[in-house]
C-alpha cells in the first residue's frame, strides 16, 4: 500500500492535521472516510477470526 494513501482517510484527511480550517462539509467527507476504513477493517478482523475458528476446528481432532 502506497505510503501517503495509508495515512489519508476521506477527502485527502491526514490523521493527525490541523482541522481548524476545514468547512464542515469537509469534515463530514473525513469522517464518512474514517468509517468507511472502519468498516475495512472491522470485515477483516471477522475473516481473520473465521480463518482462526476453521484453523482451529482442524487441529483439535
């Protein structure tokens, strides 16, 4: 993954920058990003722990 796309979420947000300037449309775009990312992330833990629960299932019998 590209090194500036892993720190950006939404309308080009850096985590971390100032927001004070930003207009609240912006900062709706930000956040409609950051869940977006969220939800990425939250669907891979679950496939992870699926992968965990079958790896599991196979080596206790």
């Amino acid at each position: 993954m590209d090194e500036d796309k892993a720190m950006t979420a939404g309308a080009g947000h850096v985590i971390g920058q100032d927001i004070s300037l930003m207009s609240v449309d912006e900062l709706e775009a930000a956040i409609a990003g950051l869940r977006e990312e969220i939800a990425r992330l939250e669907a891979e833990i679950g496939a992870r722990a699926a992968s965990r629960t079958a790896a599991d299932a196979v080596f206790q019998k």
